[in-house]
C-alpha cells in the first residue's frame, strides 16, 4: 500500500498549484466550501466506524 508522503511526493509545486486552480474553475469559489465540508463529514463518518468496527472486534474476542 502506498504512503501519502510518496504520491504527495511525486507532484510538485507547480503541479499542486495547477490542480487547485483547475478545481476552482470547475466548481467555483462559493462550492469549494461546501464541497470540502461533505469531504469532512465522510471522513468523520468513516473513522467513527472504523473505530467502531475495531471495538466490536475486541468484545467478540474477549467472549
């Protein structure tokens, strides 16, 4: 599995900057925001599951 620090690595500067620039056009400034909150609540969602998911494991192990 490949580490963050490695794909961020590959990508410079100048490549983040264009990414960032096409994403507001597309979008636009006014949906960034709301867009970047969804992204949030999912991963807020997926961490309390998977956090879940591991404790539930433990108690069935514990039995």
């Amino acid at each position: 599995m490949m580490n963050l620090g490695v794909i961020l690595g590959m990508f410079g500067g100048q490549e983040i900057i264009l990414v960032l620039i096409i994403v507001v056009i597309l979008f636009g400034g006014k949906k960034i925001p709301e867009l970047m909150k969804g992204v949030g609540k999912g991963l807020k969602e997926f961490k309390k599951e998977t956090k879940d998911d591991e404790t539930e494991k433990k108690e069935d192990e514990k039995k």
